[in-house]
C-alpha cells in the first residue's frame, strides 16, 4: 500500500490541493473507500454498510454531496464534525471541496453550480 495514495489520506490529511491525477483517482469519494475496512479480517462479523444506521438518519440529507458542497461552517461543527471527529475540525473547506470534485466525478450539473 501506498500511503501517500490512500483516499483516506488525500481527502484530509495530504497537502492541498492534491494533485489533479489524483483528484481523477480518487473518483467520487467524500472519504476514504474503506475497501481495506471491508475486506480486513478483524471486521468480519461487525457491522455492514447495509445494515440500519438509526444514528445516521437525522443527519441523512446533510451527507447529501450537494449539501456538503454547500454547506456552511456553522451546521459543519454543530451537526455533522460530532460524527466525524476523526478528520480535523477546521477542515469544513476541504469536506465542501472533495464534495464538489465527488459531484464532479460523478457527472452531476449541481458539480457547475457548486
Ligand atoms: S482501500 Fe483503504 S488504504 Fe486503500 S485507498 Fe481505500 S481507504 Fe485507502
């Protein structure tokens, strides 16, 4: 593994701005792809993405990536930085950013108007 290639590491720890290959890379990912997360031997048997998540559903449509790309640093901290505590806190800009290049990736017209 390259670390300096993760998607985890460049959504919120690599220098900014990352580097426009690998912006493309790193398609229409918000965070990191978790790939690892999923295939790791220790998570077998622990909770799976399609499963309920009761404590996600009252802040649903902020996760939206139209509303992340939006999104104003006052709801960031209050509603959505309390479930995400593990990416630093100031980085309310970076999360509009990789929101945008992710409706990029993925073709939307909101990506223009962002
Ligand atoms: S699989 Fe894991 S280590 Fe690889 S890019 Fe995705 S988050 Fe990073």
């Amino acid at each position: 593994m390259r670390m300096d290639h993760c998607i985890a590491y460049l959504t919120y720890r690599a220098e900014w701005p990352v580097r426009e290959e690998l912006q493309r890379a790193m398609g229409s990912w918000v965070y990191g792809c978790d790939v690892c997360q999923s295939v790791c031997p220790l998570n077998q048997g622990r909770w799976r993405e399609d499963e309920p998540a009761p404590w996600l559903e009252a802040v649903k449509p902020l996760l939206e990536l139209e509303a992340l790309a939006r999104m104003d640093d006052e709801t960031f901290r209050r509603r959505v930085y309390p479930l995400f505590w593990y990416i630093p806190e100031d980085n309310v800009a970076r999360w509009r950013a990789n929101a945008k290049r992710a409706l990029r990736a993925c073709g939307s017209n909101e990506s223009r108007q962002a």
